[in-house]
C-alpha cells in the first residue's frame, strides 16, 4: 500500500512529546509532508504544525489521518475511534504505526472497504523473512544503539544521513520502526517479526550495496531493556554493522515503561553492544555517542558531551544542537 501525503497528525490528547513521536518524527524530517495536527481538549504537546479539524484539513488537501502517537503497548483506544471514523467519513486514508491493528476493528475496516479508502498498518510487516545467515554483505553499515528506548536513535540516525549525503556520501537511511518508515516510505518494523526471523530481517533491510556505500540502520529498544532487549539483539546481529554509534538521554530517572530501573552506563552500553555487534562482524566499533540534552540549557549540555568525550575518548554531541560531523569525521578516520 502506498501511503498518499500531505498528512494530518492526529495528537488525541496527549500529554507527553515522548508519546507522540510518531507525529513528531515526520514533521520534523518530513515537514513538506504535513497539512497539519488535529488536537483534542486537553493535548499539552505539539508537533509544530497548524492546528486544524479534520474537515479543514481535507479542505487544505490531506489526504492521510494519521495516528501520531505511540503509547506503551501500542493499542487503539476506544476512545479514538469516533475520530478515525470522522476522517473516513471525510475521505482519508489512515495510517496507524500502533500493535493493535486497524483493520482488527469491524466498524472501522466495514467503512474503510465501503468508501474504498486504505487502513495502512506500518507496524505490521507483510513481507516473509528467512532466518538470518551471519554471512558477510558488501557494503558499509553504521548501526544506532540506547541506553534505554526513545534516547534518539532515529533522530541520531537521520541527522548521520542527512550530513553525510552533505559530505558526498554514498547513504541512505534503513527504517526499521514505524515512525521511520512513515518518515522514508519504506522498511521493516523489526519489533513485529516473529522472534526468529528478526535476523534475517535485519539483513533484508540493509541489503548488500556497493563497497563505499552506507546504510544507516535506525536502532531499536535497547539490550539493557527487559522488555525490548530480543528485538534489539535481532537487529543488531542481523546489521552486521562496521560502526556503532549510542545514544543516551540525559536526567532520565528510570527506563522507559519501568519503575525504579535506572539507565546503565554509557560505557557498560558500549561494552555489552560491541561484543553482540562482534557475533556477526568482528570489527564492530563504536564511532561516537550522542545524547538527547533537552533537559538542560546549551552551556551544561556542551559540558557535558566534553566530560563524556574525556572520559571515554570518543566524539559525543547533541544531534539538534550540535551536528554530528565530529562523529562523521571519527568514522571517516578509523573505518
């Protein structure tokens, strides 16, 4: 199915920007995408994009609903599905990047196949995999690992992308979640592969290329997760990636989704992410670090990122505010 722009970003009511970043990702990479958001009462956050209903929306030309947030567990809400039958009613697609799926839910797939309009599960790949092999594939890949989840590994990701194709680069961004397969029109949603085949399809994603070519594989989860750390380790071992590159969010209390589980060092992250990465390519280094310093002020988070750079020897920035080319340029020296 091939999903129709310009979008509309539908926020509900939500309180948290970590939850909505499915919207959040593709304004802000993808902006020429987007008519527009549609908030509900009571919607603190903002993905920075006009605020219309959905009538005015498909008055300005949207052609897709999409549900732009991500909560824990990734269901549909009952209380969502007055709205998405509001924007069929109204003529749009819909786009979903949630567990549950739209076409799961009668009243909503009944109205979709009788105004003929398309209910687009990213989430849910409908492509088959082969098990992984381990077998080395030409070409360079460049892989983004966490400290926890939503550390920034997508936006490191496309920030790498983004400036190498800026240096000449031969590069191309490979999706493996839902907001970046919204945002590149294309991938594989790793975290619903069946656990064997998450491997092989960590290969399908970064294929083989030309030597001098670089995939950048958007992370997922992290190995220091309890509940995420299987879909991580699959696509680690399937992207069999010459650089890493790991991300870390900065004054976060606990993991994402666990009480009271506090995030593990950078340096143990290195460790415990370059011997995984080792199993499938014995070269396997990590290039640089970034950090998502939003909670605190441009003076603290440049001492911190020259700390950490001190302390472990390796280029360390925010992506938003400081670029990535001391890392592009570290990878360039040592791979």
């Amino acid at each position: 199915m091939k999903i129709q722009a310009p979008y509309l970003l539908f926020l509900g009511d939500a309180t948290d920007n970590l939850s909505i970043k499915m919207a959040k990702g593709v304004a802000d990479w993808r902006p020429e995408l987007c008519t527009g958001q549609f908030r509900l009462d009571g919607c603190s956050v903002t993905a920075n994009q006009p605020d219309m209903s959905i009538a005015e929306a498909k008055q300005a030309g949207a052609k897709t609903f999409v549900l732009g947030f991500a909560n824990s567990g990734g269901t549909i809400d009952k209380k969502w599905i007055p709205f998405i039958v509001d924007a069929l009613n109204n003529g749009f697609d819909i786009v979903s990047g949630l567990h549950d799926k739209l076409s799961d839910i009668p009243q909503i797939k009944q109205l979709a196949e009788k105004l003929n309009l398309q209910l687009i599960d990213i989430r849910h790949p409908q492509q088959k995999f082969n098990t992984g092999t381990g077998e080395q594939r030409s070409g360079k890949r460049l892989i983004t690992v966490g400290t926890d989840c939503s550390v920034g590994k997508m936006y490191t990701s496309l920030s790498l992308e983004q400036a190498m194709k800026q240096r000449g680069l031969a590069v191309d961004f490979r999706a493996t979640g839902q907001c970046g397969i919204l945002i590149a029109g294309n991938g594989v949603a790793i975290d619903c592969v069946v656990a064997d085949f998450i491997a092989g399809a960590s290969e399908s994603v970064s294929p083989a290329n030309d030597p001098e070519h670089w995939d950048v594989v958007e992370g997922q989860g992290s190995l220091s997760h309890p509940a995420f750390a299987g879909v991580s380790l699959g696509l680690l071992h399937g992207a069999q990636a010459d650089a890493i590159v790991v991300c870390h969010a900065i004054n976060r209390e606990s993991m994402r989704g666990i009480k009271n589980r506090a995030l593990p060092s950078i340096a143990d992250t290195i460790t415990l992410n370059v011997a995984t990465a080792r199993v499938t390519n014995p070269q396997a280094q990590v290039v640089g670090i970034t950090l998502n310093t939003s909670s605190v002020s441009d003076g603290e988070a440049l001492d911190i990122c020259r700390t950490i750079e001190l302390e472990l020897g390796l280029p360390c920035v925010d992506p938003m505010r400081h670029g990535v080319d001391s890392i592009i340029d570290n990878l360039c020296s040592e791979i």
